[in-house]
C-alpha cells in the first residue's frame, strides 16, 4: 500500500473522525449536553437508525473518491501528495468535494450515535473550517496546478449541495 496513502489516513481521517470525537466524549462523558452511553439511547431507536444510513453514505463517499483519487488521479487525498491528474468522475461528477461530505455524514452519524451535542457543535466547526480553508487555498492551489480544466469543472459543479444531473463536461 502507499506509503502516502497510510500516513494521510491516518493523519487526516483518523484524527477528525477518531481523536478528536473521542477527546471530546471523554471530556464530556455524562454531562448534560455531552455523550450517553449507546445503550441509555436506546429508546431513539430512530436516531440510530438515521446514525447508520448516514455512516453508511458517508463511508461509501470517502472509500469511493479516495479510491478515483488513487487510481484516476494518482495521487493521494492530503495536500503534501496530491492528485496528478483531476478528478472528475464518480461522485466528482455531482459535487466538488464528495470526500469532505463523506466526511460530514460520518460526523452527523457519530453525533446522533452518541446523543451528543459537543460532536455536533465538532461538526460545525469541521464544517466551517472547511468553507473558508476550500475556496482561500485549496481551489486556489487546483486552479494554478490544473488551470483552465479546473475552472470549467468549478462553474460547473458546486461546492456543497449536489447537481441533479452528472456533470459531462
């Protein structure tokens, strides 16, 4: 496996996904607004439920745009070993940035999961950060490394909310 691969696995998704979520339910275990125990939710059956189709979405997106970024893009999802070629393909084809959504679901499953709100308000902040870090330096940096290509793709297919339709430029 890719050297590059593991060691942005590890850094990127493991620490928004694992570390940080389980630092702020240890440090809110049993507080009024932080984490119950998964069995003292039970009675929220619906949340649950909500929890693991949401997982589920968000796990699909992240194994499918990491794979079209290793195999199509040949590159890896981290700014230190990005993509060579852009991808546009897949779920690219709909949205701008699937991986970060993906993402994003994970983060409403764990919070759901856990009836927490300090996962919740984690969320919002991972969401925030990256709305201002996306457009000032990461679609900066895409559209000098692909240029004229990226524009295109980026009048074409927005950021958030998903296309209807597949974009085919």
């Amino acid at each position: 496996m890719n050297k590059e691969f593991v060691k942005a696995l590890l850094i990127l998704p493991g620490n928004v996904l694992v570390v940080i979520p389980a630092l702020i339910l240890w440090a809110t275990w049993g507080t009024v607004e932080g984490a119950y125990a998964p069995d003292q939710a039970a009675p929220q059956l619906w949340r649950f439920w909500v929890a693991l189709g949401c997982a589920a979405l968000g796990l699909v997106l992240a194994v499918w745009t990491v794979r079209d970024f290793l195999t199509v893009g040949e590159g890896t999802p981290a700014p230190w070993a990005p993509p060579k070629r852009l991808v546009v393909r897949g779920p690219y084809r709909y949205l701008r940035n699937p991986m970060i959504s993906g993402v994003l679901f994970m983060l409403v499953a764990e919070s759901l999961f856990f009836g927490s709100l300090p996962l919740a308000g984690w969320l919002a902040v991972f969401f925030l950060a990256n709305s201002i870090y996306l457009p000032l330096f990461e679609e900066k940096g895409l559209e000098k490394r692909f240029g004229a290509d990226y524009l295109r793709y980026k009048a074409n297919v927005p950021r958030w909310l998903p296309r209807l339709t597949p974009w085919k430029g």
